[in-house]
C-alpha cells in the first residue's frame, strides 16, 4: 500500500504564498484521483483541489469555489509527488491540509490518507 507524506506547510500573513508537496511512496502515474482536503477545528474535511487520471496524459483538475483562482494542483508523476501551489493566501485558509489518494483497481477501491501539514494564515 503506497504511503503519503506532506511538507511545505506553514505561517504566513494574509496574501501570502505556500507549496505543499505530498510524496508517494510508489508510482502514482495509475492512481485514479489524487487531492488535497483540509480540515479546521470544527469543521468536516472539504475537498480543497483534486485531480483525476483519465485515459490519456491529460488530466482534470477540480477546485473547491473558495480557492478556485488562487490554488494550483499539479502532479509530477516521475518523482511521485503531488503538489498544491497556494497564492493570495486568506486567514479562512487555515486548517490542516492533507493529501489523498484515490485508489480504483479492479477489485477494491479505496482511499489513503497522508498525516496532514498545518496552514497558518494570519490576517
């Protein structure tokens, strides 16, 4: 079972600019969809990005309205590594983001689920 691990989390003041990288311990170029969910106390975990593996090298890319515009989600399918571009960063960013990963194989779906990387942005 690939493991996950992100890094790139932070501190930052209002408008500022983070990049998380989720590292996979294995091949992620067949993984149906890969995304970064966050998570504030309180609150249920949102899909913040994601992005799905269709048939060809193009892949989709969907965004949660609230940072539509301002996020960026990417992957590097040779190093392994899923990233998450964050600019014009707002205090309602804050919350701990994790990196997901959607498995859809033949006979089993199912998702793996990183440690998570705390985003601080102060106002």
């Amino acid at each position: 079972q690939v493991q996950l691990v992100e890094s790139g989390g932070g501190s930052v003041h209002l408008g500022g600019s983070l990049r998380l990288s989720c590292a996979a311990s294995g091949s992620i170029s067949s993984i149906y969809a890969m995304g970064w969910y966050r998570q504030a106390p309180g609150r249920q975990r949102d899909m913040a990005a994601a992005i799905t593996t269709g048939g060809t090298t193009d892949y989709a890319t969907h965004y949660a309205p609230a940072v539509k515009g301002r996020f960026t989600i990417w992957r590097d399918n040779d190093k392994n590594i899923l990233y998450l571009q964050m600019n014009d960063l707002k205090p309602e960013d804050t919350a701990v983001y994790y990196c997901n990963a959607d498995f859809r194989e033949e006979l089993s779906r199912y998702d793996v689920w990183g440690q998570g990387t705390q985003v601080t942005v102060s106002s």
